[in-house]
C-alpha cells in the first residue's frame, strides 16, 4: 500500500511539474511580422499580427516585440521566425541615437509595401537614413532608397532563437 501511494503522489508531482513544463514551451502570442527582406517579393500581410510560439521566452522590459520574415538579416544574426526586441523612440530615446550598424524598424504605408521592415543603418543624409541588407549570406545590397527620420520606428536591441540557433 505504501508503495502503490508513493507512486502516485510521485506521479502528480512530477507529471504536473512535466505538464506544466510542456504547455509554458508551448504558449504562443499574437506578434506583427517585420519583412527582413526585398519588399517586392512580400506576399504576406504585415499590418495583422500572427501567433507565434514564444515558449519560455522572457521579454525586457520597454522592448516591443516582432517576428522576422525572410532571410537577408542572416548576416547579422537574425533568421527567419527568430522574435525581435524593439526599443522604440520616445522622449529619452530619439532618431539622435542611432548609430552605424544599428537594424532599424521601419513602418512604411506606401504604394509598394505597407507594414514593418528591418534594415540595417549606413550612414544618414539629410533627414533620412541609407540602409541596406543582405542577399545570400554576405552580400551587401544598398536598399532602393532612403528612409526618412518619419518612417523610423525603433532599434533591434534584442534577438531570440526560438526555433533555431542561426
């Protein structure tokens, strides 16, 4: 009798501690996609938010959260699904601090995308930033124009690999 009890108390602790275990890797959440790539090919819709697998993953706090499409990040270690950590601007945290090299968020509502994209930033010309990505693994390719301080969102502060090691 005391071996039958001792299996079962064993058995609610550590299936409940498994079952517990399981459904956290498996929580999901409603994220906005950002393109990682040439805008010409998109054929999803970046202005609905998709639900995502987030598992066990700790977000920080004051970062807002994006998944990535497509694969011309790879370079700077950000793959396809990988979740995003985006610290938008706001009174403290402006357009004068971005620097070379930054992945910038950038919203965009024009007539050849509408949504979310990163880019990485170049250098800045006036009131607007060069930016370019990658095509294959390390070619640097400069996007087709400059986006303004306006379309500027935030900056990538944080990469998770929830389904890959990239």
């Amino acid at each position: 009798m005391k071996t039958i009890l001792t299996i079962l108390l064993a058995t609610i602790f550590f299936g409940g501690r498994i079952l517990y275990l399981y459904l956290k890797r498996r929580r999901r959440e409603l994220l906005y996609p950002v393109e990682a790539g040439p805008t010409s090919e998109v054929k999803e819709d970046f202005n609905q938010p998709v639900s995502v697998r987030i598992g066990g993953m700790k977000k920080t706090p004051g970062l807002d959260y994006f998944v990535v499409r497509n694969e011309c990040m790879r370079p700077m270690g950000i793959c396809p699904d990988d979740i995003i950590g985006v610290q938008l601007f706001d009174d403290e945290f402006t357009i004068t601090d971005v620097e070379e090299g930054d992945v910038l968020l950038i919203e965009l509502n024009d007539e050849n995308f509408r949504g979310r994209k990163i880019r990485v930033m170049d250098h800045a010309e006036k009131n607007a930033f060069v930016t370019y990505y990658y095509v294959g693994n390390k070619k640097r390719q400069q996007s087709s124009k400059t986006h303004s301080f306006e379309c500027i969102r935030g900056v990538v502060r944080e990469v998770n690999h929830p389904y890959s090691d990239c």
